[in-house]
C-alpha cells in the first residue's frame, strides 16, 4: 500500500498494522517497528483512533494494546484493496516470467 499510497505516517502505522492483523501491540511497539519519532506518531495515531481504525485490545498491566478494528467499514476496504493490489502484483510478474520463458 505504501507504494501505491505514499509514505505517510497514518499509512504506515495502518500498513504495519494490516500486515500483523491478529497481533497487537503497545504504541511503544508500533513506533519502534516503524521507526517513527514518537512526536510524528502521537500526532497522527490519535486521528486512526477517532476513525476507529485502530482499537484498544487489552491491557497488560499499565500498557494498553492496539490492533487494526476488522470490523471497520474502511478497514475491510483497505484489505480487500490490498489483496487486489497483491494479485494485480502476481500477474504483472507472472506475466513478465512468461514472456522470459518464450525468449528462451
């Protein structure tokens, strides 16, 4: 998504996330994952929160955890967009495999 999309920090911590989509993880977590300064990730993280793109999935102590919401309209929509750019990927480079094998 993040070539199709641009590399904004919203997309990026929604990327991360819809790659580790039965995971959850502390804020701490997510900004290391992605190397984000924390000021950059507070700034845009509170927005996919009001969205209801991200939600809280449990607490451990004093940390809370986060997770992509599957049950978000746009979430769904962002799956199954990226799902569609994954097979339109497969094709291109099935397509580019086919024409070397005919060259050979």
């Amino acid at each position: 998504m993040i070539k199709a999309f641009g590399n904004s920090p919203k997309l990026r911590i929604l990327d991360y996330l819809l790659d580790y989509k039965l995971n959850d993880f502390t804020k701490k977590e997510i900004i290391e994952a992605l190397g984000m300064s924390k000021i950059t990730f507070y700034k845009y993280f509170k927005d996919l929160e009001d969205l209801g793109l991200v939600i809280p999935s449990r607490k451990i102590g004093r940390a809370t955890l986060y997770r992509i919401n599957l049950e978000n309209p746009m979430v769904k929509l962002l799956i199954e967009y990226e799902m569609q750019l994954s097979l339109q990927i497969a094709e291109r480079e099935a397509q580019k495999m086919k024409k070397i094998m005919e060259v050979t």
